[in-house]
C-alpha cells in the first residue's frame, strides 16, 4: 500500500533567548583549572556553563527531555550531577560534555544533590519524600532512606563522621547513621517547612532556615568526645549523657527512634541569628571554607555573614577578659569571673546586604585565598549577576563585576514575527522588542519598549511595529534601533494585527470594540531632508464587543474578526458590511488564521478546541480537540492546509485541514506556550512559551508516516505507564526506614528481557549440541555442527560465554533492578553458569554483586531446592578463594601505590628545598653585590 499522503517532520534545531532557569540552581565549576569564573545554570532540560567574565555561553551540558532541578559539582571539579524533574540524576564530565552515568531512583523531582568530600558517593533528595545514596565509582544505588513525610529540602554529608544530615518540608531535620543506614535522631525545634541548612565551624554547629526571619543554631557534639574517664566501660558504649545535658535539649529536639541510648550525636539549640528578610529562607549555604555564611529570602536581597573561626574566637574572648578585668579594676571590684562567652552574633557577624536588580531564586559563593569573596546570582527575570567582595575592607562593600542578560527577555514573549526574507526573528516582551539572526541565533538589536501584545514587520523588513498593552502602535527602525513613532491607537489593549495582502497597510484590533484600519505613508522628517515612513489611520469599524483577532483573507475582500462573545465575525473589506457569524465556540476565540487559497478559516479558542470552517458558507466542517489547556496561536502553513497550534498544554501540533488528522507534536516547552510564528516559505517555526525559551524547529526531508507516529506515540505510552506501576516487592525485606535505591524502568525490563532471551538461547544450543553428539556418535563421524549466527555476530563464541557478555553489558545502576523481574525459572540456570564463571575468574566482582542479590531475593525457593544444593556449595568454594585472590592483587596494588607516592612526595620535598636553597644563594649573592655599590658610593 504505497502512501496517500506524505507530510514532512518538523525536528528541534535549537533553544535560544534564555540565560538561565529559574527552576534550577546555579553553581561555580572549574573550567580548565580556573575557579570563580565560570558558572553553570540550568537551562529548561540543559544545563549552559558561562563565563562570567565574558559573558559568553562555553559549554552546553545537553539533557534529554525532563527539565532540570537541582545541580551540584563534585569536589574535584572534574564532573558535575544534575538533577531532573522526572527523578533522574545524570553525572556530567565537565572536561567532554558527556553524560557518563544516569541513576535511576526517585519518582519525581530532584530537589537536593550532595557529594561526600572524596566525591566517591553522592546522596540526592527528592519531592518523594525519600532520600538515596549513591556510589558513582561503581555507579550503583546504595540504599534508600525513608523517613520524610514531604519534601526533601537539604541534605548534608559529615565529612569526619559517616553520618547523613537531611531537612524537609515536613519540619524535620533528621540524622542518620550510614553505617547503620537508619535514622538515630530527629531535630522537632522548627514550627514551619525547613528549607536551608548548613554546616559551620568544623561541623560543630547547625545553622538552619525555615519559613521566618530567624535562622536557628544548633550545637553538634559527638558523644564519643564527652566520654567521662571515670565512667564505667558499659555506660560509654551505651552513649549515657550526664542528666543535665539532656534536659538542656528537651524544649527543642525528641528522641523519636525506640533506642535513644543508641545515639552518635547530641544536638541542642543555642540560639538565632535574626535576618533582615521577613519572609522564608530560599537558599542558604556557606562556602567551601566555612567562612562565610548567606541567605536570601523571596526579595532581592543576600544576606552575607562572616563565621568566625576557632582561633579569631579565643582571640577575641582573651580580648573581652582583657576588657573585664580593666573596667573591674577602675571600678574597684573584685576579679570578673572566668565564663566570659561571646554571644552568637558576635561569633556570627553580618558583613553587608547585597541588593540585586531583581528577586533572587538561587546563589553560589567561592572565597579567593587573596580574602576576596565571589558570588553570583540566578535572578528571577533571566539573568546571571556576579558581584565581588573584599573582605578585608574596614567597610566590606559588594561591586558588580559582570551581568549576563542580552541572551533573554526578562519576561515572558508575547509575540513573534518572521521576517520576508525567513533571516530575522522578531521577539517582543513586556520591556523590550529584539531582533535575533535565524542561522547564528545571536541577538542582533534590542530596543525598549512597553508591553508588546502583537507584532509584525513592515515590507521591506526595515522596520517593525509593535501593539502594547496601553493601546499604542509603536514604529521602530531596525537600522538604528530606535523608536520612530508612537501612536495612541485604541483605548485598551491592542490584542491582534495584521498586514494586508496588498502590503500597503494593516488592520488591529483592540480591547476598545473596534477594528482599525492603517496606511503606510512616507511624512517629512523635521530634523532630516529625507522623507521618513509613519502610519496614517484610514477607517474604522465598530463593534459590540472586544476584539481578540483579526485577520485577512488573502484576496483582500474578506476580514474575520474574534470576538469576546465567543464568535467570529466576516466583514466585506470595502463595505463593511457583515457577511458571516462562525459561532459554536463555548469560550472566546483566541487565535484564527485563514488559508492561501481563502477557502478555509480555523479558529482556536479557550475551549480547547480548534474548529474548521469553509469561508464559502461559513459551515463548521469539523471539531478538533487539540490541546488539554487554551489553544493560544494558530498559524496556516504558507501554500497548504496544514496548520500549527500552540497551546497552554506547553505542546505545539501540527495538524491537517483537508483529513482534519493529528500529523506531530512538537514537544519541548515545559510551559505555556504563548505564541509562534512560521517562516514566510514554510520550513521555520519559532515558539516562546512562559519558560523564559524561545524555540526553533526545521522542516527536515525526513518522511512521516502517520501510523508509525501513532505506533510511537503508544510505545511511548506504554514506557510511561511502566514507570509508574508499583515496584516489585523483594521477598524477606520489611517496609522499614532502607529500601533498594534503585527504580523499575523501561530500560530495567529491557535489560532483563536480554538476559532471559540469552538464558533461552544458551538452553537452545545446549540441548542442539547434545543431539548433535548422538547424531555424530551414531553416524560414527564427525557432522559439522550448525553455528547460530547471534553467536557469530559476536565471533563463534560458545553459549555461555555469549550470556556472561549481555551480563556484562546491563548497566551498573540497573542491575539490581533487572535481577528483580527476571522470573525465578532462569535462576537455577543462571547459578550454575556464574559457578562456571567464577571458577574461570572472569568478572568476580560483577557476578558476586549480582549472586549476593540473587540469594537474597530468591533464598526461600533456592533453599528448598534440592536441585541447587551442590550448587550453591560449588559456588560457596569458588567464590571465597576467587574473591579472596581478588582482595589479595588489590591490597598488593594499593601498597605498590602507595610507595609510589611516597617516592615522589620525597623526591618533591628534595626539589623544593633545593629551589629554596637556590633562592637563598640567589638572594645572598644580590644583597652583597649591593653593599659593593654603596661602599663604592661612599668612597667617591
């Protein structure tokens, strides 16, 4: 059956107009070894990397579909993790751009990312309430911590202890023992959702911040460290605390675990530092040193504090004893008491305010070694402001150093236009008009203006004109980038113009129920000789209700006109006079557009429905639902039926007016889509939607095939509902505070359905090559033996060792995961070929993960098995003396490595005492040459 009708793709080509968003966080990386330069941000489902210095964009972390959340870099600079709104975390080289490693675990958004200070495991956080930690060597999941009843806020790895600290929207801040992977204590001192916190002063304090303006300290001690020498040995391992500390904490912190006796750590409140911000803490961190301590709330405004150290703290107490003993002493009193403290605002001091242009949603801070403190802010209108902080200032005060925002709008686009040449993009927002290049993407003019509603250049693409929210028309030209004219051209909002088919003027609707008719006309210039263009208002025509669109028909005779009674009104253009009424629409008409040959008009309305009618008769000739929310721009494709929607569904479909069928979705915007325009020769479409973005999709030669969309669009479907059916129950494991890190995908059923079809054809073949020897035994001859071509593809490889390779090729983070679906009929078969595998010592520590995790989940059926019985004693042999020999050639290794380092950290010391001792002499020669000159001098 050959093809009907063959319809083009439309495929993304890039994403420009956006700076940063402000979903995400922004964070310091180090770009070829330099800190505090570049800063990485993300970017709808990408993550751009600029050098604030330049303000250049250098690197483009490239996601997938999932818009970005959360963005951590890892202790040595090398990678960063990021975050996604569907529960992903994808791990970046910062060196390739290449995503290395995807852990698959949360079931929705990531919402905090934290390395230990190796960078060997990371913990993440999410909306699920749960929190994961990972090992990114071996690129598996760990184990999962649940205990949050809502969203996970922060979380915190103790460097000195192997503790994990979390805060969440639940009010809770909780401690957990990663040794013991359960929750030893839990922090109730908060009357609101926690939503920073921090570790200062060598990790012996807690700062967190909730939905006030206080920001409540904790102090950390370890029991290990109050330990009484005299104490008996039992009440020490017990954790007991003298009776007065614990009461101390009682207002403000409860045990809630059952064996409080099994406490690591003790926690009390000391009290709060007040900030400036009446509203909730939105980010609060500290630098890498400790040092310094800031916070913003939903303004403008960070809050920077300088941390004291323990030395500047003994410094400053021997001061203020100093202090006491001198007024005691004038006062004629006796000797002041010993327990002069300083009080908490003493220790932590508030350095200065820094007001940035607009509300901050995110921050990172890096403190030079010179004592100067770099910071930089992710601002709600998409923009990236560094500042830079002198320290050691008397009066410390912020300077900015750079500001990236000629990328974007800072707010949202309201209106596009294609130019008639298909170069130039018109983009305009509620503060200024910008013209981009179509090839580079560069923005090429940005002109102020009011609140654009609607837009179009005027032919000959040197100028452009502007509808605002105020009712006024503003003329700019493009060569200048200046404002040329401003007319008051209705009384409300000019929601809709259109140029005529004639390409003398335009028509525009507006808010004030009538439709206005312009000219373009050439006026004198009083401060030029040459003639300048201007716009002369023709004709008017009233209506009874606000105008929404307005449109032409190609052959000029005919106007459309959407009203906020839900219809459409057709109006001869050079009467006037009423023509047809399209009504059907249950709420208004948004958008409508009508096509080349004036046969068709299709309207989109607030009912989320597209409707086509003929412009003949004016009959409704079929309904569309198109999208789930408000269908916002409709655009007919140049010298076709086919059509663009747009929608607040953030979707934008391509649809066919002749079959009235569903062709493609272009999907990519995470929200509205406000508008679209199509390139005058069809092949360009640009959308703007309220995720700060702007979009450009090509027509590409490709074919689409109407059922093979379909086919992939169920697939797709298919894939989705999978991850959100409930996760297997692993046999023997109780619904406590750990779980699996792991998360059953469509990629884990994949895996696991490779390894059962290698398991199949290994039986297969087994059960060929034992008839092939009875055949070979009765013929008395050797018959070839017939070769599978899987395994020829994979070089005349045997059964099993074809298994061993499709184990080897299921990802680290997804084993576990595919072991789990993988029914237990193929486990026998699979334990006898890891004996096999073992005993030949190929992959030892793969097939012992995946063995461990196999008892674990099938131990009641393996047991009971007679069958396995010599099996399971096999593999309890080989394992221990393979994995024993594998222990032994890593600690011979490690010990080779490390006399490695020894030697070259010798060899280092030597080099750098002799390059001190050559400096030395070098000096020692240069101060004698001096002295013979002064001797010389003194002589003359």
């Amino acid at each position: 059956m050959g093809l009907t009708r063959q319809y083009l793709r439309y495929r993304p080509t890039a994403l420009f107009g956006l700076v940063a968003s402000a979903r995400g966080n922004a964070a310091f990386v180090a770009l070829r070894g330099e800190r505090g330069r570049c800063v990485a941000v993300a970017a709808c489902e990408h993550v751009f990397v600029w050098d604030t210095r330049k303000g250049e964009k250098v690197l483009i972390l490239k996601g997938l579909k999932q818009e970005v959340s959360c963005l951590c870099p890892s202790p040595d600079g090398l990678h960063l993790a990021v975050g996604y709104e569907d529960g992903s975390i994808r791990i970046f080289s910062l060196l390739s751009g290449e995503a290395n490693i995807t852990f698959n675990g949360h079931k929705a958004a990531v919402t905090a990312l934290q390395y230990d200070h190796l960078g060997g495991r990371l913990v993440s956080g999410s909306k699920d309430t749960d929190v994961i930690v990972w090992d990114v060597i071996n690129e598996n999941g760990l184990y999962r911590l649940k205990g949050h009843k809502d969203a996970v806020t922060r979380v915190l790895f103790l460097k000195e202890k192997n503790l994990l600290v979390t805060s969440g929207k639940d009010t809770l801040v909780k401690w957990w023992d990663l040794d013991t992977q359960h929750c030893f204590k839990t922090l109730v001192g908060h009357r609101t959702e926690v939503w920073g916190m921090a570790l200062l002063s060598e990790e012996k304090r807690l700062i967190t911040g909730s939905g006030d303006s206080e920001l409540r300290v904790w102090d950390i001690t370890y029991i290990q460290e109050v330990k009484d020498p005299d104490e008996p040995e039992s009440k020490k391992s017990k954790g007991f605390t003298p009776a007065g500390e614990e009461n101390a904490e009682e207002d403000e912190t409860v045990e809630l675990d059952e064996h409080p006796e099994e406490r690591l750590v003790k926690c009390s409140k000391v009290g709060s530092i007040m900030r400036e911000g009446r509203d909730r803490v939105v980010t609060l961190a500290t630098d890498q040193t400790g040092k310094i301590l800031a916070c913003h709330g939903t303004d403008s405004v960070l809050e920077v504090f300088s941390v004291l150290s323990e030395e500047e703290v003994r410094k400053k107490l021997e001061k203020k004893m100093k202090k006491a003993k001198k007024k005691a002493k004038q006062n004629s009193e006796e000797e002041p008491e010993s327990n002069v403290e300083l009080s908490l605002q003493e220790e932590i001091q508030r350095v200065t305010n820094i007001r940035a242009s607009s509300k901050i949603k995110s921050f990172d801070l890096i403190l030079s070694p010179k004592g100067e403190l770099k910071i930089v802010l992710l601002l709600q209108n998409n923009i990236i402001e560094s500042y830079n902080l002198n320290l050691t200032a008397q009066v410390p005060q912020a300077v900015r150093a750079s500001k990236i925002s000629i990328g974007g709008h800072r707010s949202d686009v309201r209106t596009l236009a294609f130019s008639s040449d298909n170069i130039a993009v018109l983009s305009a927002a509620a503060e200024s008009v910008k013209i981009w290049n179509r090839s580079t993407l560069q923005c090429i003019r940005t002109m102020d203006c009011e609140y654009a509603l609607c837009s179009l250049f005027v032919p000959g693409d040197r100028h452009v004109i502007v509808g605002t929210k105020t009712g006024k028309l503003q003329l700019y030209d493009l060569a200048s980038g200046s404002l040329m004219e401003t007319l008051d051209a209705h009384d409300g909002a000019v929601w809709s113009i259109a140029l005529s088919p004639d390409q003398r003027g335009f028509v525009t609707g507006g808010a004030d129920k009538c439709v206005k008719f312009w000219e373009f006309e050439l006026v004198k210039d009083e401060s030029s000789v040459q003639k300048r263009l201007s716009m002369k208002h023709v004709r008017v025509l009233q209506l009874d209700e606000d105008v929404l669109c307005v449109r032409y028909s190609p052959n000029q005779k005919l106007l459309a006109v959407s009203l906020l009674d839900c219809t459409v009104k057709i109006f001869y253009i050079d009467t006037l006079k009423f023509f047809l009424s399209l009504y059907g629409h249950k709420l208004p008409v948004l958008c409508m557009d009508i096509s080349y040959d004036g046969t068709l008009i299709a309207t989109g309305s607030a009912d989320r429905n597209v409707k086509i009618w003929g412009l003949d008769f004016g009959d409704c000739h079929r309904s569309l639902f198109a999208h789930d929310d408000s269908v916002m721009y409709l655009q007919f494709v140049a010298k076709s039926h086919l059509f663009f929607t747009a929608g607040k569904d953030s979707k934008i479909k391509q649809w066919d007016a002749d079959k009235f069928e569903h062709i493609q979705t272009l999907e990519g915007h995470h929200q509205e889509v406000w508008c679209l325009a199509l390139s005058p020769n069809g092949d360009y479409v640009v959308s703007a939607s309220h995720d700060k973005s702007l979009r450009l999709w090509e027509r590409t030669r490709e074919p689409l095939v109407l059922e093979e969309e379909r086919e992939m669009q169920q697939e797709a479907e298919y894939e989705e509902s999978v991850a959100k059916e409930e996760q297997p129950v692993v046999a023997g494991e109780t619904q406590g505070e750990t779980g699996l890190a792991g998360r059953k995908t469509i990629e884990t059923i994949k895996a696991a359905e490779r390894i059962m079809e290698a398991i199949e054809l290994y039986r297969e073949e087994m059960a060929k090559l034992k008839e092939h020897k009875a055949i070979c035994k009765a013929a008395g001859k050797e018959v070839p033996f017939p070769v599978n071509p899987i395994l020829q593809a994979y070089g005349n490889i045997t059964p099993s060792a074809y298994v061993l390779e499709v184990f080897k090729k299921v990802k680290s983070s997804e084993l576990e995961e595919s072991l789990l679906v993988l029914p237990f009929s193929y486990v026998p078969d699979v334990l006898k070929l890891f004996n096999e595998y073992i005993n030949l010592g190929s992959e030892v520590e793969l097939l012992c993960r995946a063995l461990l995790f196999l008892l674990k989940i099938h131990f009641g059926q393996i047991t009971s098995n007679h069958m396995l019985v010599t099996v399971i004693e096999n593999l309890k042999k080989t394992t221990i003396s393979r994995v024993s020999e594998a222990r032994d050639v890593l600690g011979f290794n490690m010990a080779g490595l490390q006399y490695l380092k020894r030697e070259i950290e010798a060899k280092d010391e030597v080099t750098f005492f002799a390059d001190a001792t050559d400096r030395f002499e070098e000096k020692k020669r240069k101060r004698k040459k001096k002295e013979k000159e002064k001797m010389v001098l003194a002589m003359l």
